[in-house]
C-alpha cells in the first residue's frame, strides 16, 4: 500500500507529545533542506510535509505515514 499525498491546505493531524494535533498542511518538501528548525531529508519518491498547528501556529516536518487526513 502506497503511502497518502497531501496538497497545500490539506486539513491533517499527527501525534506530538501523545497528543493529537489538527493542523494543515504548508508545503511538500521533496529535497534535502531545512524546516522548522531541523535539517530534513526528503526527495521525489519519499517527501516530508511541512505542517502548521492549528492551535499554536508552529511549524513541524513529518513522513506522509505520521499524518491522518482531517477532513
């Protein structure tokens, strides 16, 4: 099973802190760089997401596999 692709704006969660966090999504990320204050390795075949916490604004890097879709 192939994992899930998110778009800009997509409504998603994740766990952070054994919490469940609601957020969108910001940007895919698809080559090596720097996000939310970690270096992130990501390409084409195995992106990262750049998501953004609805309740406290900040930015957190993720694999498709740690997000849920929220809608």
């Amino acid at each position: 099973m192939g994992e899930e692709k998110f778009d800009e704006g997509d409504e998603v969660t994740w766990s952070s802190h054994g919490r469940t966090v609601h957020g969108e999504v910001v940007e895919e990320i698809t080559e090596d760089t720097e996000a939310a204050g970690r270096a992130v390795r990501a390409s084409e075949d195995e992106p990262q997401y750049r998501v953004r916490s609805d309740k406290s604004g900040k930015d957190a890097v993720h694999k498709p596999s740690a997000l849920g879709d929220a809608s």
